[in-house]
C-alpha cells in the first residue's frame, strides 16, 4: 500500500511532521513518542541539511525534553555520496567519482572555445559570441544540458532523430557540434574514471531506491518529506519509500481545492500548464500510481488559512472562465478573512523596497517571540535589505550566502588581474593599492601616504605610458621645480616622493609574475593562474585555504580548484584571463561561520518551506525575478527540446509559483516590489496581478493602505531636519587676501562668477585632474596652440617654402604626448591636418601685410589703485605688426568663438589685450594703436577654420579695448571695498554651467530654493 500525505501551507511542515510522526500517523504500529529509543530507527529524507537541523528542533520540542535520540535524517537536496550518506549503496553501487565542477567547466570551456575558433574561419563567425566570459557561459549551458539529458533518461543517441533541415542554420551547426562535443567530453571522462554529477547522483539515487526495496520491512520507518520530486530520479525513490511496509511521503503543499477535471489536465498533457504550481506534484501522484483522493491531509489548517483564495488566484488559464463564479466557491467573507492579514508594498525603487523590509524585519524584533524572514530568489534585494539592517546594528542571516566573486578578496584577485591586463592605467591601480587586503609588506599609514603622492605624481591627469614600465618612468621623471606654482602636485615633498618611488618598484616586483604575460600570446591557462596566484600573494599574503576570513579561504580553495583543471582548459592571453577569472569564481557561495539574529531571517524560497513563520515578506516581486525569466538554451531551440523530451524553460515558472504558493502560510504576510528598477518602469509579477484579479480592487486597496505605512516610513526615514533656505554666498575677505593680479582669461570669469576668483586665489584652492583623465577639448586646444605658435615663432616674419610640412612637423610634436590614446589621437591628428593647410594659407594671405608675427607673448600691465598697482597678464595666441604700423591681434579657438556683443560685454579677452598692446604691456611688442582683432575658428571638420571678427560695425578696436578696461578698472575698484563681496554666480547667464567651485558655493541649494520661491 501507497502512503502518500501532504501538509498544507498554513500549517507548519515540520512542527507537523514531527507530531505526526511521533503519533504514529504517518507508519502504521510506529509511534514512538512514548519509546526514547524506537525513534533512532527510522530514517527522514528531507530536501536539504537546513531542513534537517529544523526537523531536529521541532522533534525537541515536540518531546518537551532537553535530550532525544534522534533519527538518521538524509539529505536530499545534497545529492553526493558524502551528503547522502549511502554507506549501504556502496556495497550495491561503487560509481566513479564526479568531475568537479571547475574542472568541467574549464574543459568544455576548451571544447567551446574550439568550435568558436573553427566557426570564425568559416561562414559561422557571427554566429558564436566572442570573449572567454561568453565562452564560459555556453561551456555553463553545455553542462547543464548534458545534466539534463541525464536527468531525464534520453540517450544522446536520440540526437540523431533530429532533422536538422527543420531548425535554424544556427541550431544545425550547435547540433554537429553537441554530436561531437558528447563524444570527446565522454572519452575525457572515461579515461579520466570520472562521470558528470547528475550521473553519479542518479545511480547513488538507484542503488538506494534497489538498497530500500531489498530491506522490505528490516528497512524500518523510513519517511521522505517536503520533496515535490522535481527530479525523476528522485520521484522514483520517493516512490520506493511510499511502497515500502512503514514507509511513508509527506508532499508540500498540495492543493485539495483545485476541481478534479483541472487537476487531470496537469496529468493528461505534460505541455499544457509547466508554469502552474501543481504540476510537479501531479505528475509526481502519477508516478506513484495514486489519485488525489489516495492523499492524506496532516495537521490542521490556520484559521486564516489562505490555500483557496490561492488556488484560485493561480489556476491555469485555460480554466480562467471559473473565475466568472468565484463569488460562488469563494464568498467575499472569505476572502476577506484570508486578505486579512496582507499588506502590499509597491515602492518606488529597490532601495525604498529593501529599507522598507527592513524595517518591517526590525519591527518583529520588537515583537515578543515572533519569527519573520524575508523569502526572495533577488539575491541584490537580499544584499540590499543586509546592508539597511546594519544601520541598526543588527546582523541577519542569509541562507544563500555571498557570491565569492563579490567578496572583497575575490574583488582584489580580479583587480590584479585587470590591472595588469590593461597596461597599469591609473583607475585600475589607484583602486588595486586603495583594497584593504593590500599591503606590499608596508605598515598601513605608509602605504597610505604613499599612495597619495602616487596619485599626485603619475595617477591624475593624463595617464603615463602603458606597463609598469610607463608608471615608473614617471614617478622617476617627477620634478616638483618644475611645475607651476599653483600646480597641486607641488605638495608633494621629497619624503613623499621618495615613499611614491618605493611604492612604485615593490608592485613592480610584485606584479611581476603577470606582467611578463601582459604583451605576449595566449598562454596555457595554468601558467596564467600560477602567475596570478603569485601576483595575490606578494601583494598581499600567502593564500590559506584554512584562513579564519571564509571568504579568503573560499578563494584560495578555488584557485586550487581552477590549478588542477587548467591543463584540460584553453590558451588565454592575459586579457582575456582577466576577462574571464569573474566566469571562473562564479559558482562558489560564501556563507559566513557566525549565525545573525535568530528571529529574522532572508530565505530562499526552497529552504523557507521548511521553516514556520509569523510573519512572511516576498520580496522582490516583479517580471524577471519572481518568476525568474524564462532561460532559452543556446544549444537547442524549444521544438528541439520537445522533441527530444527536455522540460521547457516554464518548468521554472512552475516551481516558482509552487514556492510562492507556500510562503502563504504565515500569519502576515507582506508582498512587495519596486515600481522602478534601474529607472525604468517594471512589471509587477504575474502572481501578484492575479492575485490582484481575485481580492477585487477594495480588497487589494485595503492591502496596498496596510503597505503603504511601511513604505512612507522607509521614505521619511533619511529625510533630515527642515533647515533655512541658504542664501546666495559672498564672502568679503580682508583687503590683503584679495588678489592683485589676474589674467586676461580670468576677467570673464571675475565678471560671471566672482566665487570662483575667491575659492581660487584667497582661499588657494586648486582642482584636482581625474584620475586617468581622457584628453577633451582643452589637450587638443592646448596641443593645437603649442603647434602654431612654435611655427609662428619659428617664422616670425616670411613664410617658408615648406610652410605646410613644417607646421605638420610642429605639430606632431605638439601631439605626440596624446598618442597614449589612439583613438583620441587618430580625429584629432586628422582634424589638425585640414586646420594646418587652412592656416598656411590664411598666413599667406595675411603675410603679406604684415612686418612681424609675435606669437605666444607674454604681458603685464600695472593698472593703479589706491592700495597699489593690481596687474593684468596675459599670453597673447599672436599679435601682428602690420606695415603701416599699428596692431592686430589674433586669438585660435578650437571650439566656437564668442560674439562683438559678447566681446563687448562679458568675453572681454581680446578688448583687454587690446588695451594692454596700446600701452606697450607685451614684451618686445612697440606700443601702437591696436587695428583689429579677431578670432580665429579652428575646428577641423567639414570646414577646417574660419575668420571671425571680434570688432562690431558700430565701434572701433580702440574704443572697444578703452571701455573694456574702463569697466575693469570700476570692478576692481569695487573690490578695493572690503564690504563688497566675492557673489556666486554674479551674472544670471552663468547659471546651467557647471562650474569648479559650485559645490563649495553650494550653488544648488540655494539657487532651487530661488527658483521655488519665485526669485
């Protein structure tokens, strides 16, 4: 006889299972609740070793005693000798071991890798996705498939059933090489006596299912429970113990609601609902040769039991015209009883959804004996609410662990290798020597302030050459005596410079190792981890697989893992390696060795079966999470899979539902999700909606309300304290701090933004470049003025024959510090060759007029006020003597020159200059009456450079310069006024600019609070 019962999900599973078991429900003549020791003879497969450690609890308690003689409880979930603990179906069944997984994945990485290459010297290039990550994901794929096909029992042999005419072209080539990549990775385990995981795990599961039909009745209690047999080999043996004389299988969850005929539907066509939640316990009752009837319920459902208003909620669609009746089998009473206890949180984003949960987690601590947890597959919702848990000092426990490849020794080991792979670019090595793990056997406040003054040097601005080669070539050509006054980097003392130096020639030794790999051809991947390994330990510390920090430990296990099956994995260069080591690390979960809060807890939804709740939150719950999406296999399309009788990727859904489902039986129960993800508009989860579809809007709205309280919570919670608006800032220093002298360039800037002069020259603060900074418009601006002027000083008074192959070899000059970035360097090098041919002929039609060119020249002019004379520099681009005498001067942009009206206002660059030729402030230059000036354009593009004037119709250069300097001389004045105060943003038209010292000016608080208040 068939023992076959189910708990429902408003019962606790395991506190039911151990009542009944200990009353003998569940195996005819076995009760041992009054025997201590007959319980030690029966045998308790559970889904996972949680689930075990739970089951224990519940019998303790169950007992009411500190102490019990436990049962051999197996678990399922860990499908391996050690796990199972089989020690009879050894002496049945002695299987090879499993290829681990590292190994195989590294192999069939070699084996895609392969086809890969053979595809990109045919007509299949595109057809394959490039790159090592990319190539370990098909590897992933291939591995799986081939578990599935074990799993389901299909002989490869039925791959030749397969029409390949009938399929995409693409589908056609993957199937030649499943054909041919089954067979090799077949031969490698055979010579290897090794066997995939899921065969090993299959014939463990048969010898056991033989192990417990021979024992009969000397087999004893044994019970199975909370599996739903999703595995076939797994329904088999829950099959088996369901036979046995005082075997017994306690299924999750089924649903007793459903009508029969919607039921057999699931049963009839395997194709028909995968997605629903029942289909695998139905075809599971088949297997077993049972009807629902022959399924018996244990324990009692909660009062606010909510398995109808579930099953209804989910049916299959093609019964959704029940739905029309549901007021008929579901009273609005009811369903107001089971929406009871509901709240739905729809926040704004996942940051809301995360500081929401973890407030609700918070509240039940304050909740005497209350147990909550948070049941999501989002493993970054799960990470997130961790993380806001921690601003109240708690620490939580999170059944799923941490990917080690987001650890922070898994982060360093990929940086190494990123590092070096990309040549020593600053960001890369300024976060290398940033990590915590880091140390180059330096004490930690040295390694500090030597990578300050490394940032200094070599990391900020533009980068150096590439290689470790580049970055010491520039910390040793470092000369603070040379730079500008105001240039940061002259704080940078000889102690620090030497720390820098130091700092430099130990990563060199330490990255040695890979360095070597860095420019060379593709290597055998074990070369490439030996050389990382290497690279980790002398940067910071022998690897320990035995190391207190699990993380590390992990790690160093991996590394291990990856050595061992290198040999049979494919050649990579470095790049590619560092490409590919994140791929490598994917698989592995870190799970702290200390346990968090005990009352609270984050779940995945597998192991939240098994636990008993009062308060539930399922979280994440939108598109693409819960559910997952659905996974298409790269190697076979959907009629291939249907044919060959693979699971369609629904089948996840399923499970998923079945998972949702379940979490339904705690107390309250909170459902949220976030409205946006990444700003973008999601979709809430399509059990959500039909659960939506089913309350009725009251209902539902009842529930969002319940919700909504939380929500607004977590969004008031980092709102500060309502502080005064700030008003606009002018600090008034004293009359010495003030600056007396600026440069032509700067005067737009005192005019516009008088905070800026302020922030600069009395408080001296100077930016810093960016890390890695990429050449923009200044570098070519500067490079191109570097170009022209050394041509003009060069030829100050007659154009060259040569002229235009000349100024092309200035200029190469004058780029050649841009050619670290190719890319940069091929427009820009291509642009200034068309503005070089239109220059050469704008000189020689300007020549012809002129004595002289005087070209980057400098200035100086005292302008007297009554505390002393301020000064007015300047480097003019170029100043023209013309042959009648007077003046012209000539201003290069590279980007779009200003207007006469700009000039005459708040561009008054040129006008100045003007001024100061008129009273002889350049040096070498007569003092003459300035002519003209005007600006030349110098873009490059479809028109390489253009004249344009500076001089309005209605005015002249000279009256222009003297109402420049006029409105100068009335500003600097003003100044002279200890109460007038440096404004920000003076001039209305500066605003929507991003200025240097905004921030500091606090630019955006109070301009937003202006503009709300109407100013």
């Amino acid at each position: 006889m068939t023992r076959v019962f189910t708990i429902s999900s408003s019962a606790p599973f395991l506190a039911t299972l151990a009542r009944a078991l200990l009353d003998g429900e569940l195996v005819p003549g076995f009760a041992p609740r009054g025997d201590p020791l007959a319980l030690a003879s029966a045998t308790i497969y559970l889904p996972t070793r949680r689930a075990g450690r739970l089951l224990e609890q519940a019998l303790l308690e169950e007992i009411g005693g500190d102490g019990l003689l436990l049962p051999g409880i197996v678990p399922l979930g860990d499908v391996d000798e050690d796990a199972l603990a089989f020690s009879e179906a050894a002496a049945l069944l002695a299987p090879p071991h499993a290829v681990a997984s590292v190994h195989r994945r590294i192999a069939l990485a070699g084996l895609v890798s392969r086809w890969r290459d053979a595809l990109a010297e045919g007509e299949g290039q595109a057809m394959v996705a490039a790159g090592p990550a990319a190539t370990m994901a098909l590897a992933d794929e291939l591995g799986r498939l081939f578990d599935q096909m074990v799993t389901a029992g299909i002989p490869w042999s039925k791959l030749d059933s397969l029409v390949p005419e009938e399929h995409d072209q693409f589908f056609e080539i993957s199937l030649q090489f499943l054909r041919i990549a089954r067979e090799a990775w077949a031969g490698h385990l055979e010579e290897s006596g090794l066997v995939d995981p899921a065969v090993r795990r299959d014939r463990l599961v048969e010898a056991e299912e033989r192990r417990l039909a021979a024992l009969g009745v000397e087999a004893g209690p044994v019970i199975a429970a909370g599996s739903t047999g999703s595995l076939p080999t797994t329904a088999r043996l829950l099959k088996a113990i369901a036979s046995l004389p005082q075997g017994a299988v306690v299924l999750p969850g089924l649903d007793l609601h459903m009508e029969e005929t919607a039921f057999q539907m699931l049963i009839a066509d395997a194709t028909s609902a995968p997605d629903h939640p029942q289909f695998g316990l139905a075809k599971l009752l088949n297997t077993f040769g049972i009807e629902r009837r022959d399924v018996t319920e244990l324990g009692t459902r909660a009062a606010y039991g909510r398995e109808p208003l579930l099953s209804e909620a989910l049916r299959q669609s093609e019964t959704a015209e029940m739905w029309a009746t549901l007021a008929e089998r579901l009273p609005a009473a009811e369903r107001a009883d089971a929406f009871a206890g509901i709240s739905v949180i729809r926040a704004q984003d996942p940051r809301e959804e995360a500081l929401a949960v973890a407030l609700e987690l918070r509240d039940s601590l304050t909740r005497p004996g209350e147990r909550a947890a948070l049941i999501t597959p989002d493993r970054d919702l799960a990470r997130r609410v961790a993380a806001e848990l921690q601003r109240f000092g708690i620490a939580i426990d999170d059944s799923a662990g941490e990917p080690l490849a987001e650890t922070a020794p898994a982060r360093l080991a990929r940086l190494i290798a990123k590092a070096v792979a990309e040549g020593c670019a600053p960001v890369p090595v300024f976060a290398l020597l940033s990590q915590p793990g880091v140390t180059l056997d330096l004490e930690p406040d040295t390694l500090r302030e030597a990578l300050a003054a490394l940032e200094l040097i070599a990391l900020r601005g533009p980068r150096p050459r590439s290689g470790m080669e580049g970055l010491s070539a520039a910390v040793a050509a470092f000369d603070p005596a040379k730079l500008h006054a105001r240039d940061p980097r002259r704080r940078v003392d000889d102690g620090k410079l030497e720390l820098a130096r130091d700092l430099v020639a130990r990563l060199v030794v330490a990255l040695a190792p890979l360095s070597a790999l860095a420019d060379g051809p593709a290597v055998p991947l074990a070369d490439l981890v030996a050389a990382h390994v290497a690279a980790y330990e002398a940067l910071c510390g022998p690897l320990d697989p035995q190391a207190e920090d699990p993380a590390e430990a992990s790690l160093a296990e991996a590394l291990g893992e990856i050595v061992d099956g290198a040999a049979y994995g494919p050649s990579l260069t470095l790049h590619a390696y560092a490409d590919a080591i994140s791929a490598l690390l994917a698989d592995r979960v870190v799970r702290p060795r200390g346990e968090g809060e005990t009352r609270i807890r984050i779940l995945g939804p597998l192991e939240a079966r098994m636990v008993a709740l009062d308060r539930v939150l399922l979280g994440g719950l939108a598109e693409g999470a819960w559910p997952p999406e659905t996974r298409t296999d790269p190697w076979l399309s959907r009629p291939m899979r249907a044919e060959l009788g693979l699971d369609q990727p629904e089948r996840r859904i399923g499970l998923s539902a079945h998972d949702f489902v379940q979490a339904f039986g705690a107390r309250e129960v909170v459902l949220t999700y976030p409205d946006k993800v990444g700003g973008t508009q999601s979709v809430p989860s399509r059990f959500l909606q039909r659960l939506k579809t089913v309350a009725g809007p009251d209902l539902w709205q009842a529930a969002e309300a319940r919700g909504e309280a939380w929500r607004q919570a977590a969004a008031r919670l980092d709102d500060g304290p309502r502080v005064p608006r700030v008003a606009q800032p002018a600090p008034t220093p004293p009359l010495a701090l003030r600056p007396r002298k600026l440069s032509v360039t700067e005067v737009e800037t005192f005019l516009r933004d008088p905070y800026s002069m302020f922030a600069r020259h009395v408080l001296s603060l100077q930016p810093l470049e960016p890390l890695d900074a990429m050449p923009g418009g200044a570098e070519r601006g500067t490079a191109l003025h570097d170009a022209l002027g050394e041509f003009a000083k060069a030829h100050p008074e007659d154009l060259p024959p040569d002229a235009l192959d000349q100024l092309l070899k200035f200029g190469r000059t004058a780029f050649e510090k841009l050619e670290v970035f190719p890319a940069e360097h091929a427009i820009w090098w291509a642009r200034f060759e068309r503005v070089a041919a239109f220059v050469v002929e704008m000189e020689r039609e300007r020549r012809a007029n002129l004595r002289r060119v005087f070209a980057e020249v400098g200035g100086s002019m005292p302008i007297p006020l009554l505390s002393g004379d301020f000064h007015l520099t300047c480097r003019a681009d170029r100043i023209e003597l013309r042959n009648d005498g007077q003046l012209a001067i000539v201003d290069y942009k590279t980007g779009t020159a200003p207007s006469t009206k700009q000039g005459a206002t708040f561009s008054p660059q040129l006008p100045l200059e003007a001024a100061m030729a008129v009273r002889g402030s350049f040096k070498d230059v007569p003092a003459a009456t300035v002519a003209d000036f005007l600006y030349v354009e110098l873009k490059g593009g479809a028109e390489a450079g253009k004249e344009k004037a500076g001089v309005g119709d209605k005015t002249t250069a000279t009256d222009m310069a003297e109402e420049a300097y006029s409105r100068l001389f009335e500003l600097l004045q003003a100044f002279e006024n200890e109460a007038q105060g440096y404004r920000a943003l003076a001039a209305p038209q500066w605003r929507g600019r991003y200025g240097t010292y905004d921030h500091l000016a606090r630019v955006r608080e109070w301009a937003l609070g202006a503009e709300e208040a109407g100013e």
